[in-house]
C-alpha cells in the first residue's frame, strides 16, 4: 500500500469513536521525545486495501487498520498529540478528513466544525515491520495477558542496565515462561497452555511491548467467522520472532518491537534449592500489613520482619518521622530471625503471586527469600533482602 | 500552634532577612606563595611561584612580582618560565598549607559564625543579621594579619557572585562591599570571563553571538542563549551577569562524595585504554568508601582534554553503592557514553549522595549476575 501512495494526498471518511480509539492506541507508541519530529506523529495511509494508522518511536512499531471510506489514496503525517485532541472534541458521527497539498496541511470535518492541521514530514516517517508467517506462535491474549502480569514489576527500569529492561519470554511445547529481574527481585512465571505449539521461542522482549500487545489484544474486535483454518479466536496473538524483532499480530492490528540485546541471567541457578523456613500466610492480610506499615518505611528504609515462635513482627522506621510495628500470629518454630526488605519490592510480590495464599521461604538475613503462589503454582517471586545495620 | 498572622509574619520578616542578605567572600592572596615567603623571607620581593617540578606541572600560585609577567595560575610551569626566566621555582609543600588554611579558617570562625570553606586559601561567610558586617570582617583580615602574616582581600555583596567578583576587584588587601546594582555598573564592560562560570570556551560561544562584556550579556536575549547553550545554561549565563545568585552558604562540612582522579604524564587516547585506566581509580575509590563507610547513590566521572576542557558526567542510580562492580560498571558507561574525541589528561571517578553518615549501614542486596 505505501510504495504506491503519494505523499501528502490523502482523502477519507471515518467514524469518529473508531479513530478516537485507534489514535489513543497510536499515541501511545508515538514518540514522545524525539529529535525527529516525524516520529511525534501518527501516520494515516489509505489505499485499495482500507485505512491503516501507524506510529513508532524506532523501537516500538504499530499498524492499525481502521474501517472507512477512501475517497483518495495517499499518506499524511499529523503531530499525534494534536490529532487525537481535536478528534476527541469533536462530536460523535462521521469525521472527512481531507489533504490540501498545496497548503501542507489536512482539513478535518465533522458537522460545521473544520480543522486545518498542518502535516509532518512524511519523508521522515519510516517503513514500519509487517506481519510475516516465519515461526509463528499462537497464543490467547489472555495467556499473554495473565504472564505478563505476574512479572512485569521486577523487570528493572535502570537504562544503564538494558538487558534487564526486557521480559525473558519463553515459549515451548505446552508453556509460556516469562522471567524479569532487576538484580534486585527476580519473578518467573509459567502458564500451562491448553493447546501445545509445534514452534517455540525465546527472546528477551521489552516489557512495554508485552504491555502493549496485552492492551491492543484487550481491544481487539475479532471476527472468527472470516478465512477458516487460518481464522484466530477472538483475542489471539500471532507471535513471530525475526532475528532482532518480535512481532505481534492482533487481528490484523501489528505490533513490532527491537528485541533487546545480550545475555539474560541464568535466573534458574539463583534460586536455593532449599530453605530453612517456610511460612504460609493469606496474602489480603499479609498484603495489608505491609502497606500500614510501609508507610513509615521512607527514604528507602527498609522494612523488618521479625520472625519469633509463634509470631511475625513487620516493623518500620523513619528517622525524624516516626516508626511504626504490626504483629501476626504465625507457625514458626526457629530461632529468631530478623530480615529487612524494600517494602515495594515486598508488596510486588505477594501481589504479583495472585493467590489466595503464599508461601515465604527463607534462609538467613543476608540470603534470599522466596515467595510461592500457595495453591496455584507456576510462580516465583525471589527477594533479596536489605542488610540490617547491627 | 501559630495563628494565620502569626504565619504571615513569619513569612514577611523571612523575606526581608532574605532581602538583607549580606554574603562575605575571603580569599588569601597568593596564598602558596605567601607561606613559602614566611618561611623563607629572603625570596621576598622576587617573582617566586610554587609549582611541581615535572615536565607537566603547572603553576598552583605566582607571587605578584611574577604576575608581572603575566604568569598565572594554571599555567603549564615551563611557559611561566619563558615568560618570567629569573621566576624561582619552589615545590608545594601541602601539609603546610593545610595547616596554615586551618588556623584561618579557625580564625575566621571566630568572628563570624556561618562560614563555608570553599577551597584552601578561600570560603564564604554569612554574615546575614550582622550590625555591622564590615566592621566584621575587617576584624578578621586584621586577626589573619597579626596571627599568620598572610594578607586576604575580601568581598562584600548580597549574594556568593557579588561577594566573589568583588573580592578578586582589587587584589592584593582588596576589601570591596557592593550592591548587585554596583557591581553591574562597576564590571559592566569586564570580559565576561570576569563571571565565575564562563571559561574560555563559553567566552567564545558567547562572542560568536556578538556578546563580549557582561552587560551584553545581561541584556542578552534569553532565547538567544537558550538556543546555543541550552534552557538551562542559557538563562542561567544571563542571571550571572545580571549578578543574581542565591546559592546558600553550607556551613555543613559533612563529607558527602569521594572522588580519585589522576593526571597521566602523558595524553591517553582511545577508549579502551581509557577503560584501562580507570580500574585502578575505581578500584582505590571503593577501598576508600568501604574504609569510611560510606555509599553513594551517584556516580560520576571527570575528563579533561589536553586543552583543559573539563567535562563531567554522572548517573544517580536507586541505592547508594560502593562496590567496585557497580561504581566500575557505570563509571565505564559514562565513559562510553561521552565518548572522549580527544587526548585525554585527566581522568576521575566520583562517588557522590552519601546517605547519612550516622545512620545504620543499610545496603540493598543484588543477586549475584554481572
């Protein structure tokens, strides 16, 4: 479709709630800090086969069909923030947009209000990936969905560490596995898949792509009647992974993203075989006594938990600020035993295990803990503490 | 618990100490210079400078007989020679330095209560409140005087940049009390490089833009500058030469980094010999932190071209660290990251953000991957 549009034409008619929604999902791909200022937009295409929306930050690419009208071929490039602004206000019903070439912009219609926004350079807009039928995984959204969630809080946020940025994402026979860390707390998820895939991959992805696709996969509209064999169920992903990209696609919307480059951590041999302690507790309450307490952990102070027969004591204290302590009853039996943890860190992972119940697994002070879904399985959460000061 | 009016005062008696603002700068007059005379008296009245001996050196302080010359501070050693042949070269003594800054320092605090040490032979005072602040710190030159022999010009301003520009105004015995209006008025056809801040090369910049003395530069446009050096720079030249500043005077002397750094006796050039080079500071920097105990949560590093353009760059991370690992790792990627285009002098390394130095030792511990 793009080799033959011209530049600069474009003329179309289009439900306004369709692109409203299609520009929100293109918005949030766009760049928002770029030195290119093509890549701040979103680019509209239309041709022979429908109107296309996309938009990229060079890492993160996306197609989305839109069903409407063309009335004339071409591509534009609108300031993406803009575009979506001015759709946004504008009344529900049918939205002509219109390209006036000579005046560099693109008028936009609905009822008697009229726009006339100026384009970007399309020259600048790159060619984004396509879907392609290499080593294709099929996976349901919510599969996707449910992974991704369990592990998304420990992939690390530092840009001196990239390869921690990602999601380890492995596929394989009958399980997805999605492994982040960021040296600091490390969370592996599986997911049993109901249907086993013949093709597998592993890549290290990251972790607004899986985010991404999960969101776009949420609001895809499938349509299960169309093309028979090759016909997805209603929220399925098609994965392919290139050789330094993974591509997603939803129903015909593509998502594409850069895979990010090195060597994940052998997570596998970080993980205590044994531990000397484990405690289960019931996650709301355990949950909740973290947050209280949390709030007099400041300043990245820790939080201690005192382990003593019969109880545990989650304690906090913030110099100048005050302190604050909360004891459970709870089935232990060893010697005491005092931990700090990063109260963040702590709630991400009774949160993230997503069970009724959990099962702490410790060792000593300066070793790591392990958090358990208690009943489901399937979930690792392992913690490193903080050293406590004598 | 105070009453709205009771707030409202407080807040308008704050603003009008904030408006009074009186900030002393002190600085030691060829300070080096001045001890190396008292121990060795027969070099008075002789163009003197106290300089290492190496091939590298440059001069630390020149008497005023050799600024004469045009020798200056910062200056390679063997071009101060050309320029002043008879100069008598004298080795620095730091340990005697020290404790020369020591007793003035002490001295100083003895008149005034709000005093940061700036450098060895300079600091800052706040005399904000003060009755008669002058009187003060005439008080002061006279005690430096008796006590240690060494003479001291000061400044007098409403801020650290008046007080500093007015103290270097009339050097040696200088003591100068400006408003910020005098002081614009008084420097307004200085160089700009009279500012503290603008080095040769922001000289340059700004001369390209047909601004040469500092009142060009306070009437300046600020999207001008804005444009060349950045929204935060930018302004922030204008500001100086509009004589705005209102950095506070840190009477707090607590450490909060550590640095090690090391001059090659000969330009290092490429990156990986580079990296080579700043294990062994990485490696003496840490010993030093777990030695003292102490962490950081920046960590930076400092370059300097063979044309003494310094650069730094510094990345402040989640935790305070002290490992050689980490401070390496990053150190290392500032380093790829500024991509040093040139030979290289200088290389440092610096750990800065200590957390408080009298709580707990609390360390977030990593699982064990590169």
């Amino acid at each position: 479709m793009s080799s033959t549009s011209e530049k600069g034409t474009i003329g179309l008619k289009i439900e306004r709630d369709l692109l409203l929604e299609g520009l929100q999902s293109a918005t949030r791909i766009a760049s928002s800090k770029t030195s290119i200022t093509a890549l701040s937009g979103v680019q509209l295409a239309a041709g022979p086969e429908g109107i296309e929306l996309r938009a990229t930050d060079l890492e993160l690419s996306l197609r989305l069909p839109l069903a409407g009208e063309v009335t004339s071929p071409g591509e534009v490039v609108l300031p993406a923030r803009l575009f979506t602004d001015v759709v946004r206000a504008l009344p529900a019903g049918q939205v002509t947009l219109k390209a006036r070439a000579s005046q560099q912009d693109v008028e936009i219609t609905s009822g008697s209000a009229t726009f006339d926004l100026k384009t970007l350079r399309a020259e600048d807009f790159p060619t984004l990936p396509q879907s392609s039928g290499d080593s294709v995984v099929v996976l349901p959204a919510e599969v996707l969905d449910a992974t991704i969630r369990r592990v998304e809080r420990a992939a690390s946020t530092d840009p001196s560490r990239p390869v921690l940025t990602g999601v380890l994402v492995q596929a394989e026979a009958g399980t997805l596995r999605m492994v982040a860390t960021d040296s600091y707390r490390l969370s592996v998820k599986e997911t049993k898949l109901e249907t086993p895939l013949t093709n597998g991959f592993e890549a290290n992805v990251p972790a607004r792509a899986l985010q991404e696709a999960v969101r776009l996969a949420k609001g895809t509209k499938g349509d299960p009647a169309a093309d028979g064999e090759e016909a997805l169920a209603k929220g399925s992903v098609r994965i392919a992974v290139q050789e330094n990209q993974i591509v997603f696609d939803l129903d015909g919307t593509v998502l594409a993203s850069r895979l990010i480059d090195g060597q994940f951590p052998k997570y596998k041999e970080l993980i205590p075989d044994e531990f000397d302690h484990e405690l289960k507790f019931n996650s709301a309450e355990l949950s909740d006594v973290v947050r209280r307490i949390s709030l007099l952990a400041q300043r990245t102070k820790p939080l201690t938990l005192s382990f003593e027969k019969g109880s545990l004591t989650i304690s906090a204290e913030t110099p100048d600020i005050g302190e604050a302590r909360e004891s459970i009853p709870i089935n232990y039996d060893g010697e005491l035993l005092e931990i700090g943890f990063n109260p963040d860190y702590l709630r991400d992972g009774i949160e993230s295990a997503g069970d009724e119940e959990i099962v702490l697994k410790l060792l000593t002070a300066n070793r790591p803990g392990l958090i358990e879904s208690g009943s489901e399985g399937g979930f690792l959460y392992l913690i490193m503490p903080i050293r406590l000061g004598s | 618990m105070s009453t709205g009016a009771d707030e409202r005062a407080d807040f308008r008696s704050g603003r009008i100490e904030n408006l009074n603002r009186t900030i002393a700068h002190l600085d030691l007059d060829a300070f080096f210079v001045s001890v190396e005379l008292q121990r060795r008296p027969e070099l008075k009245g002789l163009p003197v400078i106290v300089s290492g001996t190496g091939p590298r050196s440059v001069v630390t302080t020149a008497s005023y007989e050799a600024r004469k010359f045009g020798v200056g501070s910062a200056m390679p050693t063997a071009k101060a020679l050309r320029l002043c042949p008879e100069a008598v070269v004298v080795p620095p003594d730091g340990p005697a330095y020290k404790r020369m800054s020591a007793t003035v320092m002490d001295l100083i605090r003895h008149h005034v209560p709000q005093v940061e040490q700036a450098g060895l032979d300079e600091a800052y005072a706040d005399l904000t409140g003060m009755l008669a602040p002058s009187a003060a710190m005439r008080r002061v030159v006279h005690d430096i005087r008796t006590e240690t022999g060494l003479h001291a010009s000061v400044g007098i301003g409403p801020n650290r940049l008046v007080a500093k520009v007015a103290s270097d105004a009339e050097k040696p015995d200088g003591f100068v009390f400006l408003s910020q209006e005098q002081a614009r008025m008084r420097f307004a056809d200085a160089s700009t490089r009279l500012l503290p801040g603008v080095g040769p090369k922001t000289r340059e910049r700004l001369e390209r833009l047909q601004i040469y003395t500092v009142d060009d530069l306070s009437e300046a446009s600020v999207q001008a500058l804005t444009d060349e050096f950045g929204s935060r720079q930018g302004p922030w030249l204008r500001s100086r030469a509009r004589f705005e500043d209102d950095t506070p005077v840190q009477t707090d002397r607590e450490a909060v980094s550590e640095s090690r750094e090391t001059t090659f006796s000969v330009d290092v050039e490429g990156i990986g010999e580079l990296r080579e080079k700043m294990a062994p500071l990485v490696l003496e920097l840490c010993n030093a932190l777990e030695t003292h105990g102490h962490r950081g949560r920046t960590v930076g590093i400092k370059i300097r071209y063979s044309d003494f353009e310094t650069h730094t760059r510094a990345r402040t991370l989640e935790h305070s660290v002290s490992d050689r690992e980490t401070v390496g790792r990053i150190a290392r990627q500032l380093l790829d990251e500024f991509q040093p285009d040139r030979p290289v002098r200088l290389l440092g390394v610096r750990v800065a953000g200590f957390s408080g130095a009298k709580e707990k030792p609390r360390e977030q511990l990593s699982l064990p991957f590169g």
